[in-house]
C-alpha cells in the first residue's frame, strides 16, 4: 500500500473549493438553486459540503491516531487543536474592521462552521483514541437514534416537538435558550446546541472509512461503494419519519450525506489510488493546507463586505462594476465571481504547497 492515499487529499481539497465557492457568490440575491441551500427539509448539493468535510475530519483521525497511544501528550494536541479551531470560528464570528474591532457582544454569533469543527474533531479523536471499531459503531447508532428520539418525543414546554423550523422544535427551542441572540439566526443557529451530536457521528462514519482505506482488505473501492449504497438507502428509509434537513443535522441527513462521501470518495480512490490516474492536483494542494485556505477565504471575504465604496462594499462594487453586463443573467454573474474567487486561492494553495508552506491549525 502507498504510504499516502492520494484520493483522500484530493477528496479534503475539493470539498474546501466546493465551501468557498458556495459561501462567496456575487449577490445572494441571484444564485443557482443547486448553489444554495435547502430551504428547511431535504438536501442540495450545497448541503453535502460541510458534512463532507466533518466526514473527512473522521477519515484523516483513522490516519492520524491509528498507531498513537492515549497518552497526556496525545490527549493535549487534540485539545490545543481544537481549541484553535474553535477561536479561529468565534474570531471570525467577532471581528469587524472599524474601532473597536470587536461586534457589540449581543451580536457575536457564538456557534459557527470552524466552532463546529473544534467540537467534533475533539469528540471523534477522544472517542477514537479509546474505543476499538465496534464500539465506535455502537456508539455512533446510539447518537443518530438517540438524537432522533429525543427530537421526536421530547416535547418543548409541554407541547409536542415538531421538525419544522418553530418554537417547539427541541433543537430551535435550545439554541434561542442557550445562545439566544448569538445564533446565525434569530430562531435557530445550522450549527447548534443540540445538532452537535448527531454532526459528531458524521465524523465517526468517516474514522470507519479511514479504517478501511489503511486496512490490508482487497477491492476497498467496491466496500466503500456497497458502504455508500447501504447508507443511501437507510437514510432515505428514515427521512421517511424523521426529514432529511442540514439545519437540524438530522440522522437520515447524517446517512445520506456520509453515503455520498463514501461513494464519491470510493471513486476518486479508484481512479487515483488503484489506477494510478494523475488528475485532482490542484485539489490535494488546497487539501494541504485546508483550514488555512478556507479561513483566510472567509476573513477576506469579509473585510470586503465591510470596506464600504459609495454606497456599497468593495464587494459589491467589484461585482457591479466587473462581473455585471447586459449580455448575461446574474446568476452567471455571481457564479463567475464565486469562481474567481476559488481559482485565486487554488492559486495561492499551489504556490503555498510548491514552497513546503504547510500551516497546521
């Protein structure tokens, strides 16, 4: 077996192309419907991204802490490194440009994406660093029916749960009491309290993924296919009782979501792993320095929203003044800026990754 298994680098790095170019189009107001997000129930490709990645968060663990002891030294790394990744999310969430730099405290949203990814690495690797294959198993069935039940029968101040975005959604209903106005939303945050656990087991599906892509089975391709199928069709199965939804982080999204990775991985392993096929590169080098990429993607993206021109940001007057012509619908414009976008930080990733720049968050 190779030392590195190229398809998960380039798996890592597309799913990071894919969440800039989802989160920076040129206007909200125009974008591609399969650019966006479900509206509340049921899923775009948008809505594969960010499980993709907490997926590729648990397959790299596999990598990662396979042959480590669960020593203090281990044990501090995972903390640090969650905790950076939880610092980083709440300085974006805080930052403006102008005196003092900081948002009004109310308005500082306290959950976020990289928040999220400090929780789960930090869950996913304790569990890992302590727990063999099968337990993990059991424990990862235990977070998706768990969650399921308690979203289901627990009802929110006396009245019956629902899994529409309303008061007495369980998972709503504790965002609004734990964080109150420092949610994405004013209802709800996509990556909140309750949701975490579920979000948690995304990762686990993918420690199990990793855990086949090192082991020494034959035709780890067609496992990871069969893997894929399986959970597809478990996961619409339950969407049938509890709804395929990003926001709540459902456990049939969990299955549906982790059943694409698995196969889109599946594919990429066996043209670049088992046939030896050379594509994706550019993809393994932004895969290199993901959380990096995807953070200065996201500071920059909004200093230019802040930095004010006339009567709009840098942003918009880039957009306005660049990207906006007669000769096309702005659907296309916005995608074109979105696409610009990506290919100056593939760009940078590839000059970072030429000059051995490997910045480890």
């Amino acid at each position: 077996m190779k030392n590195r298994i190229i398809s998960v680098d380039i798996f890592r790095g597309l799913t990071i192309v894919l969440m800039i170019l989802v989160n920076t189009p040129g206007t909200w107001s125009h974008v591609y419907a399969p650019l966006l997000h479900a509206k509340w129930h049921g899923y775009t490709p948008t809505d594969l991204v960010f499980p993709f990645f907490l997926f590729i968060v648990g397959t790299s663990i596999a990598f990662a802490y396979q042959n480590k002891t669960a020593s203090s030294a281990t044990y501090r790394k995972i903390i640090v490194r969650s905790l950076k990744l939880i610092g980083l999310g709440l300085f974006l969430g805080a930052f403006m440009i102008s005196f003092p730099f900081i948002k009004d405290f109310e308005s500082i949203r306290f959950p976020g994406v990289l928040q999220r990814i400090g929780v789960v690495f930090f869950f996913a690797a304790i569990l890992f660093m302590n727990f063999n294959w099968k337990t993990l198993i059991g424990i990862c069935f235990t977070f998706l029916v768990g969650y399921w039940l308690l979203m289901t029968y627990v009802p929110v101040e006396g009245v019956a749960s629902t899994f529409d975005r309303a008061p007495n959604n369980l998972a709503n209903y504790l965002d609004v009491k734990i964080f109150g106005t420092h949610n994405y939303k004013s209802d709800y945050d996509p990556e909140g309290f309750l949701s975490t656990l579920p979000s948690i087991a995304t990762s686990l599906l993918g420690i199990f993924t990793g855990l086949i892509l090192t082991s020494k089975r034959e035709k780890k391709e067609m496992v990871l296919l069969g893997l894929g199928v399986v959970m597809l069709t478990l996961g619409y199965l339950w969407d049938i009782i509890f709804p395929i939804n990003k926001a709540l982080w459902s456990s049939s999204f969990v299955l549906v979501t982790a059943g694409w990775a698995n196969i889109f991985l599946g594919l990429i392993y066996y043209f670049s792993d088992v046939r030896d096929v050379k594509f994706g590169s550019i993809f393994k080098y932004v895969g290199a320095n993901a959380i990096t990429i995807y953070f200065l993607s996201s500071f920059i993206s909004k200093i230019m929203g802040q930095i004010k021109v006339g009567e709009t940001s840098l942003h918009g007057w880039i957009f306005q003044n660049v990207y906006t012509h007669d000769f096309m619908t702005l659907e296309l414009s916005s995608l074109l800026y979105g696409l610009t976008v990506v290919g100056f930080y593939m760009i940078l990733a590839y000059i970072m990754y030429k000059k051995k720049i490997f910045i480890k968050v």
